[in-house]
C-alpha cells in the first residue's frame, strides 16, 4: 500500500487489503462486522448495481440514514465506480432533505427506519429507495445488489471528480451542498501516517457520517487498513465501553461530547490506555476541558481546525504545547492561512495586534457549492496575485509563535455602543463560575446600543444559584462595555448532530 503516491483511491486501497488480509475486521455497529475481504466484495456487488442502474461517473446517490456497516459499504462502493455520494441527516426536514436530494441529483436514495418519518411515503415518479436494514423504508438491499460475485467494470478515477457533496446547514440556514473531490479525500489519507493510522488501528465513531467531522477520520483508518467501530448514538457510558471493549486507539469528538464524557461519574473506573490519539474539531473546544482531557485521558489530542469546505487547516497538538490551549494551533502543512481586514485587505504577517477574518489555501479545497456559484464567489478571497482562498467567517488572530487564536464567528460578534464584543470572551468569563455547566452568548437588538449581549446557561445539577446573583457575578468580572443585559437559565442548549450551538434558535427564543 503506497499512501504517499501522487493520487490514488481509497476503494482501491480496500482492495489491497482484502487481498493480503482478507480476515481482518474492517468496519463493526451494534449488528454486525464485516471483514476486509467480506467488504471488498460487498463493495463490488453495491458498484455492479450502480452500473446495472445506468448511474456513471460523476452522477449522485443520496444516502439518508443512521451510522451502520451497510451505510459505510454503500459509500465505498458508489466511489469505486465513481459515483458521488450525498450523505444526508436524518435530522432534517422533509422540506429541506427534497431539496437537498433535488439539488444533489441523487439517483437513488439509501435509507432506514430511523429516516422513515423525514423521508416520507414514496411519491410517483420519485427516485429508487433502497433500505439498508431490512425495514420497509424501501426495496431491501439484499435484494437490490447484484449477484455474489458481481464484478462492476473498471472506472479510472481522477482527482478532480466529485467525491462526496456535503450539505452544510446546521447553524446557517439553507442547506449548501459542499461538493469535495476525490484529491482532497487523497490528501486527508497521505497525513494519515502521522496520526499513527495502520492496520492495528481500531477508531470508535460516534459522530454521523453524513458529517463531514467523521469522514476526516474514518476514510484514513479504512485507507491504512484500521477498523472502525460505528456507534450509532452517542451515550458517554456506553461509548467508555466500547472504548475499553475493543482496545479502541483513535477516535474523533466534537467538544461537547468530550464535556459529557470527562464529567461521566464513571470516567476514571474505565480502561482507556490503548488510546493513541483523540482529535476534535467543528466547534469551541475551551482551554480547561483540553486540559482535563490531557490530564486524565491517555493519549495525544489534536484539535481540527477548518472547514467542510476546505482552505486550509490549523492544527493544535494539545499533548506537545499544553502553554497553547486557548488557541486552535497553527496553520497545518500545505496549507496558507492569512487574516483580511472589514475592507477584505490582507492584515500582514507577523501583526499580533490585529483581529480579522480568517481565509485559508490548500490542496484540500471544495470544487464550489453545487449549483450555487453566486454562493461560492461570496466564500471565496483572492490575493494580489490571484490566488483563491475560502473565507471562513470566523474572526482571529496570530501570536507571535504563529498559533491563532480564534474569537467568534463573524456573524456572531456583538457590536455595542460601537464596541466590538466577542461572546467567546463572555462565555470563558462565564465557566469559570462553579453554577455554569455550559453556555453561550448571542447578541440582541438594543435601541440605545445596537445589539447588548444576553447568555444562556445551563446551571450545574444540584445547584441553588439564582440568575439574578450569577448575572451580577458575571458583571463584576466583564469590562464596562462587555456587561450582560440578562442571563436565562435553560436545561439544555441546542446544539447540531455534531454539536455546534445553534445560535438562531436562542435568538429565536428571546425573540418569543
């Protein structure tokens, strides 16, 4: 297996292999697991249907269901023949899943009970479903799938092709299909070797995989050769068995899941030394709980910072530079990073005084949006000399070491009275109150300043603080401009499958 060619496919790497070791586990759920060479030849038959059903390259299947071996199998099977895959939630609304699939061109819809009610009933002239669990969410996969044995014909795949197109709406609104090519799921797989991925590798996920947040794991432990264990819902206790149950080495979490898990009575009882490395990325991941992590778990930790969409990748080591905890790392291998200014002119290099939105380049990027190249101008920055960069939305800044320092997201950030506040400042302020479990700050209208900040806090179990005595805390400690208008106790925030707070829905509620 040559990981480090110019271009290769994962498809072709599984069957590698299924060649030289046809037993070894590849992928497990709650139902089954399935060995490489059982997978190899799975992902032929799934191919060979594709082809029986005229999709070629470059055309789209939709996959709308909860984490399983068969979900997995599909998805590699569809890239062996270069047949692009949209990986929808569940979670979403009829309304904005038909668009979804209407906008992908998805030939074919792969489902399960667990999607039945945002799927629907068939309507006529709709495309194909197949159920990848024996339910009667549409025709069976057993059989749909061509005959044991089934070879699909030889496609050579090129880097440019759309690998997967991924559907970015959870804290934004209308769903954006992400289209990402075959090179850029290559590059994910060549940084591999240094996260310690090989054919020992056992990566517990317990995040979806129509989130792109899992895929930058999974696709590098099945391309090494690892297996994945597939852990359809998240519970802290049942994913801390699974963990000591399968020796696991490699995992990805988003931070609240880390949050549940470190304050897990149970924690410290359970067994976790064959962890490797833990990675994290899509949301905030704030400096005591990396450290509580670092502290008590064995195990490196990498913090992810970047986007669905690509441009480029800042990476912290949490293990090698526990002084840096409060920033996101720096700028990964490969990959240019800068910092634009109100006016989109470039913040220089080595200016540690200044915040602005953060743009990044790599190999790594999105082809554009789906359909939607207005959208993708409006992401996209160039620089003087005409070299593209994606916009991220997010306001930061660079130490002197070159680690940046996230603030909030653009959209996110409070001006008051003409003073720019970022919530993130306010919610650090926040935690280190012993009431406060969790929190976050959103800005509302204010006729004498503009916008005030306002937070939403959910109070430790067990704990009698009133939000009247925690709002004054809170303003005892924040500068004079900073101050919170009001502080609402709430029993859980509401977050997205991959734990991103969403801030509209809060809005919403102050709104009501």
């Amino acid at each position: 297996m040559n990981t480090m060619q110019e271009f290769g496919t994962i498809a072709q790497l599984v069957h590698e292999h299924a060649m030289q070791a046809p037993g070894r586990i590849a992928l497990v759920d709650n139902e089954r697991s399935l060995t490489y060479g059982a997978l190899d030849a799975l992902m032929d038959r799934i191919a060979a249907s594709l082809q029986r059903e005229g999709l070629k390259p470059g055309d789209a299947i939709a996959v709308c269901a909860t984490s399983s071996v068969n979900y997995a199998a599909v998805f590699l099977g569809a890239l062996r023949v270069g047949v692009a895959v949209a990986p929808l939630a569940p979670g979403s609304t009829p309304a904005s899943l038909a668009r979804m699939i209407e906008d992908a061109d998805a030939r074919i819809l792969f489902t399960d009970a667990s999607a039945a009610e945002v799927v629907g009933a068939p309507k006529e002239g709709g495309i194909p479903r197949v159920a990848l669990d024996g339910s009667n969410a549409g025709q069976s996969l057993e059989s749909w799938l061509a005959p044991v044995g089934a070879q699909p014909s030889a496609v050579e795949t090129q880097p440019s092709w759309a690998f997967n197109i991924i559907y970015s709406s959870g804290t934004t609104g209308e769903p954006k299909g992400i289209v990402q090519g075959h090179g850029m799921r290559w590059a994910h797989v060549q940084r591999g070797a240094k996260y310690g991925y090989g054919a020992d590798t056992v990566t517990l996920l317990s995040t979806p995989l129509y989130s792109n947040t899992t895929l930058v794991v999974f696709f590098p432990t099945i391309a090494f050769g690892g297996c994945v264990v597939l852990m359809p819902k998240f519970d802290a206790l049942g994913y801390l068995q699974l963990a000591e149950k399968h020796r696991v080495t490699h995992t990805m979490l988003v931070p609240v899941q880390y949050q549940r898990l470190m304050a897990h009575p149970r924690f410290d009882a359970h067994d976790l030394s064959s962890f490797r490395f833990k990675f994290s990325t899509s949301a905030p991941f704030n400096a005591a709980l990396k450290a509580d992590v670092l502290k008590r778990w064995p195990g490196g930790l990498i913090e992810f910072y970047g986007m669905t969409e690509g441009g480029g990748t800042c990476i912290l080591e949490a293990h090698l530079h526990p002084d840096k905890l409060h920033t996101v790392g720096s700028p990964a291998e490969g990959s240019d990073i800068r910092l634009i200014d109100e006016d989109g002119n470039e913040i220089p290099r080595g200016d540690t005084e200044r915040a602005g939105e953060v743009v990044g380049h790599s190999a790594g990027m999105m082809t554009g949006y789906h359909r939607q190249p207005a959208k993708t101008r409006e992401a996209e920055w160039f620089d003087a000399s005409g070299k593209r960069f994606i916009r991220t939305g997010d306001v930061g800044r660079f130490d002197a070491d070159g680690f940046l320092t996230l603030f909030d997201r653009k959209k996110d950030m409070i001006i008051s009275g003409g003073f720019n506040i970022y919530p993130s400042d306010l919610e650090t302020v926040l935690r280190g109150h012993a009431a406060v479990a969790d929190v976050a700050v959103i800005g509302v209208p204010s006729e004498q300043w503009g916008e005030t900040p306002v937070a939403f806090v959910v109070r430790r179990e067990g704990d009698g603080t009133t939000e009247e005595a925690l709002l004054q805390w809170a303003n005892a400690q924040l500068g004079k401009t900073q101050r919170l208008a009001r502080l609402h106790f709430i029993d859980e925030l509401p977050r997205s499958a991959i734990g991103k707070v969403l801030k509209r829905e809060l809005r919403e509620l102050v709104g009501r």
